[in-house]
C-alpha cells in the first residue's frame, strides 16, 4: 500500500481496509444505500426514491 496521509479525523485500520477491498461491490452497495438513505432523509421519499418518479 502506499504510504500517505488524508486529512481524516480518524485512522482507519489497514486491516479493515484488506478485508473491505476483498469484497469491493458490498462496499459500493453499502456507500449506495447509504447515500439514497441520506437523500431522503434530506428530501423526504416522495422526492425521486421510486422508480420511475419524474423530477
């Protein structure tokens, strides 16, 4: 891995980030749920979380 910093408020361990990457796709699926979750939370569920709705 390379050796660098991010202005982060926390360390992450790099063991959690091996087994994390090992499975990419639940990562992105999670960060997707969460992202949708935040946006409803911000807009409310009528506002584009169904499929098909029209903006």
């Amino acid at each position: 891995m390379p050796d660098f910093t991010l202005p982060l408020h926390s360390q992450t361990l790099v063991e959690w980030a091996r087994q994390v990457l090992h499975d990419a796709i639940a990562l992105l699926m999670d960060h997707a749920f969460l992202e949708k979750k935040g946006r409803q939370q911000r807009h409310g569920p009528a506002n584009g979380s169904q499929a098909g709705s029209k903006p």
